[in-house]
C-alpha cells in the first residue's frame, strides 16, 4: 500500500500526467460551480421573506454547498477520471509496467456513462445517509468514509481492471481482494474530501488504483 502511495505522488509531475491534471482541476471546479449554482437558484427562487431572512437564507445556501460539496464530489471524481482514464493509466504503465504491452480496447461514450451512473448511485447513497451525517457526530466520519470508500474503491479498481481483465474477471478479482480494495477506496475517499488536493484527485486516485491493481493481480499469480 505504502509504496502504491509512493509511487503515485512521486509522478505526479511527470509531463504525461500535465493535460489530466489540468482536466482533473477544472472539471472539479466546474462540478463545484454548478452545484453551488443550482442551490443559489433554487434558494433565490423561493427568497420572498424579505430582508433580514434573505441574508439568513444566502448563509444557509453556503453552507449547503458546502456540505453537498463534500458530499457530492467523491461521486464527481469518478465521472471526471473517464475523461482520462487511458492517459493517466498509459503515463503510469510506460513508467513502472513497461512489459505489460497495449490495454482491452473500451469505447469512451461506455466508460463515460459508467461514470455517470456512479455519480447517481453515489449522490444517491449520500443523500440518504445524510441524517447520519448530521445527526451523529463522530459516526458520520466512520459511515461517510466507510461508504464512499467501498463505492469508490469498487468503481475505481473495476474501471482499471477492464482495462487489462474482461468485465467477469475484474469483478472476481475485485471480490477476492475486497480487504484491500475496500481500503483503497477509503484512503481515495480520503484524499477528495482535503482542499486543494482534490481538485487532482481523480488523477490520484486512478494512478493510485493502478498500481493497486497491478499489486493484487501480481498477489493472485504467485
């Protein structure tokens, strides 16, 4: 796990990675932005108190784009990453896996909507334990990160197994090292919710998961 760690932040200036970064930071901006849009909407929307409730109100709506910020944007990482998942997988295999030769081929309209329909599961989820979150102090950390890191090291290990493994085989693989997958996808989980970092998450989280995977399959031929 360490040295997965390791290697990914060590390549993160690599040259090849530049383009994803820069993707990976905008789009997570954009995601942001268009949240805290739509709830300024809404909120504005139904603003006919008057006075000193509208300012009341506009202080409510920040702190409801922050939480849902945080709330929605390990699920935003994962359709963010199918924007570049060859890119940041190619850097890091021509790096540390030279011999592993060309990947499965998979069409990007498929990747993309992979990664939308996780978005939805996953804003879903959050929603739903929302309560939690608000209503059990130091039990919301424990079911926030312990969700979205099942969810995230699920999608994240799965999309970069098919790249190398059919559908049938990444998800067996996946089962049978659920331990290590599902701490994976906490330590992921972990890295989208710290500030600034995140905006280069989806990069992190792929190059992470890469080598994870490489890892476990290496694990399961010995």
């Amino acid at each position: 796990m360490f040295s997965s760690i390791t290697a990914t932040l060590g390549q993160l200036t690599d040259p090849r990675l530049r383009n994803p970064i820069i993707v990976s930071v905008l789009g997570s901006i954009a995601a942001i932005l268009l949240l805290g849009a739509a709830v300024w909407y809404v909120l504005d929307w139904f603003s006919f108190f008057g006075g000193w409730m509208d300012d009341a109100a506009a202080w409510v709506a920040s702190l409801i784009v922050i939480v849902l910020g945080i709330l929605f944007f390990p699920g935003a990482s994962n359709a963010i990453s199918s924007l570049f998942l060859d890119s940041v997988c190619n850097a890091v295999e021509a790096k540390h896996y030279p011999g592993l030769g060309p990947s499965r081929p998979q069409p990007f309209v498929e990747t993309v909507l992979e990664g939308l329909k996780f978005l939805g599961i996953t804003v879903l989820v959050n929603i739903v334990l929302l309560p939690v979150y608000l209503l059990a102090p130091g039990l919301n950390l424990v079911v926030f990160y312990g969700a979205n890191g099942y969810l995230l090291g699920r999608e994240f290990f799965e999309m970069v197994a098919m790249r190398r493994l059919t559908p049938a085989e990444a998800k067996e693989l996946r089962k049978r090292k659920a331990g290590s997958v599902f701490v994976s996808g906490v330590l992921i989980a972990a890295v989208m919710t710290i500030p600034v970092l995140n905006f280069a998450g989806p990069v992190i989280a792929t190059a992470f998961m890469l080598h994870r995977f490489e890892r476990l399959r290496n694990d399961m031929k010995k």
